[in-house]
C-alpha cells in the first residue's frame, strides 16, 4: 500500500542554540504537532521524527527534533517538509475537510462559472495562496481568505470563490 502524505507545515529555521526550529504549521490545530511526524527533503522518501518538545514563540510553534541538538543540525533542515500519513489524522466533521481534499477540484465563482482547478497551495509571508490552473493554462494565485471563499461542494468537489474585485482581471486578462 502506498502511503498518503499530507504536508502540516515546513521547517523554517533555527531559533537559539539549542536545535529548536521554527516552523510554518499549516494546520488549525496545534495539538497534530502530539501526533506521529514523518520529515522529507525534497523528493527524498520521508522519515519518521520524534518531536522531544513543542512551545510557541511569537505565534508560532518551535520544535525541539530529538537528535537535533544544535543550531548548525536545525539549519541542516531548513526547508524540509513535516508530514502525516493520512490515516493518522483525526476523522472531520460533517462541515469540515482537509484542504488537500480539495486538489483537482472545480473552482467556481458565485454565478457557476468556473475558472478552473485547484493545482496547489503555496505559503508565502505566511499567507495561504491557492494556486488555481485555468482551462488554457494561465496560472491564478488566489488568497485563501475566509471573506474570499463563498462555499464548498464536496459532490462536485468544487469550491466557490468570491475575489477581491479587478484580483482575475490581473491574471485573465487577454494577451498574459
């Protein structure tokens, strides 16, 4: 059987002497740091971690990795990817989902036109970016607010959008 990652967060970088790092959590919740983590550089196959401790600093969550017990071993992992395996994650409610559930999916506007699918998530500054693949492969980067987002429909699976006003003109317009 082959394993189904989900991507929690990104390891950011060291904070102190001691081999914490700071790290980009994705999820809402900070308790899945308690849960069985899987670390993976690049496309080189994960490995299992041991999370010795978890704190917050600034907002954001710092992890002491046992066996990384300097600054010059948290730097070594600067960039990496911390994963779940999916069936390790809590099951979601009725109203909930994860968001990689909705990769692939329709994405449409409140009128049922649709612009395209949902190609993948990015993360700059903290921000969570969908990036949506229209039918003629034009590239949109979409801020995943909640003021943005009007509805999901997980029979389509498609999700509704409301953008901020001119935000697809940027990237639609004829001749980009």
């Amino acid at each position: 059987m082959t394993e189904s990652w989900i991507h929690m967060g990104t390891l950011a970088r060291p904070h102190g002497i001691k081999g914490e790092i700071c790290i980009d959590w994705y999820a809402d919740s900070p308790l899945l740091l308690g849960m069985p983590l899987w670390l993976q550089r690049g496309k080189d196959e994960p490995r299992k971690v041991k999370i010795a401790a978890v704190r917050s600093h600034k907002e954001r969550p710092l992890l002491q990795i046992e066996g990384v017990a300097d600054r010059t071993a948290a730097e070594a992992l600067r960039g990496c990817q911390l994963l779940m395996r999916r069936e390790d994650l809590p099951e979601t409610d009725d109203d909930e989902m994860y968001l990689e559930d909705l990769l692939g999916c329709d994405v449409l506007l409140p009128d049922g036109s649709r612009i395209g699918r949902l190609d993948h998530f990015e993360y700059p500054a903290d921000l969570e970016m969908w990036v949506i693949m229209t039918d003629d492969d034009k590239e949109v980067l979409f801020p995943a607010r909640p003021e943005f987002i009007a509805g999901f429909d997980m029979d389509g699976p498609a999700v509704v959008i409301d953008p901020p006003e001119g935000l697809l003109d940027i990237y639609l317009a004829e001749g980009k």
